[in-house]
C-alpha cells in the first residue's frame, strides 16, 4: 500500500525560528508569475537546478523554504533584486 500524505503531514514541519533581529534563513524558491498565500495549498513549479536544490533541502530536512515571486518571469539568471522583498514561508 502507497504511504498516503495530507494536508496534516504539513502541520508536522514546525517554522523556522527567527534570529535575534527577527529573521529566518531558508533557502529561497524564486516563483515565476505566481504569488502564494498562507495556509493554502497550492503546486509550485520550477526551471532552474538551484530552485530544484533548495526543494530539495526542505523536503530532506523537512524544514520550510521560503517562495519569492520574481519581478520579472523572463529572468534566467536570477540575482536577489530580481525578488519582490517579501515572501511566504513554505512547507513542502
């Protein structure tokens, strides 16, 4: 039988804890075109192998990640003013 996961199998990945100025460090997952909200689940896709690692790392350490909608979705190669300054902290 095929382990089945839910929506509860989120409630088991805790929130990463803020630093003492009050942020967190998890890799970034840039979002092409797509803004996501809290507490809903939506699918995410990726295009780079730098994306794809950061997934990965969350799903491995079952941590969250953070996503970060792009300014402009025809970037390649993404720097950190390519990103909207806020972001939505994701379990995955």
């Amino acid at each position: 039988m095929a382990n089945k996961s839910g929506a509860n199998d989120f409630q088991k990945i805790t929130n990463a804890v803020p630093d003492k100025d009050g942020f967190i460090v998890c890799p970034v997952i840039p979002l092409r075109g797509l803004v996501l909200f809290p507490n809903v689940i939506s699918p995410i896709t990726t295009r780079t192998p730098r994306a794809m690692a950061a997934i990965q790392a969350g799903i491995t350490q079952r941590k969250t990640v953070i996503g970060v909608t792009l300014r402009d979705a025809n970037v390649t190669d993404i720097q950190i003013t390519d990103l909207y300054g806020i972001g939505t902290e994701l379990a995955l």
